[in-house]
C-alpha cells in the first residue's frame, strides 16, 4: 500500500479544470510553502471544481504516483479526498 499524505490550506494555482465526466485536474499551491505548484489528479471529485475554481482554500488526502504522459514522466498527487473548512 502506498502512504497516504494529507496537506491543508492549499488553493488552485490557475489552470484546474474538469476532464473526463467527474474528475478535476489539478494545479494547487500552498501559500505559505515555497516551491512551484504541484500537478494533480482527482478522479470522481468534480463536484469540487466551482469552489476550487473561486480560489476557496481545501484540504486534500492524497498519494504519491508517477504519470507519464506523451513520453514525458513527472510526479502528481493522487487526490483521494478534498474538504472544505465550511
């Protein structure tokens, strides 16, 4: 099994957007970490997407995994959970 890791506060780094029918990928920074945004996939969380998109900080559990895309390989976060302070 692959550890799970949970970080909170983080907010959508522009470019999020729903693919598929239900799954939002992802672009997220945390504000008070340094570093670039992290790329990320959320499969069956589109309901999420409007208050991702209006900028609302959440909490996501998720995994580390590879993806590799049209030959190019790079790490992503595996969402498996998002909440919301409300």
């Amino acid at each position: 099994m692959a550890p799970v890791f949970e970080t909170d506060g983080i907010v959508d780094a522009g470019g999020s957007r729903v693919v598929g029918k239900n799954h939002i990928r992802l672009c997220v920074v945390h504000p008070e970490i340094s570093g670039g945004p992290c790329s990320a996939i959320a499969f069956q969380q589109g309901e999420h997407f409007n208050r991702i998109e209006q900028g609302i900080p959440f909490d996501i559990c998720y995994t580390l995994e590879e993806n590799e895309w049209n030959g190019v390989r790079s790490l992503q976060l595996n969402v498996k959970d998002i909440r919301f302070a409300d």
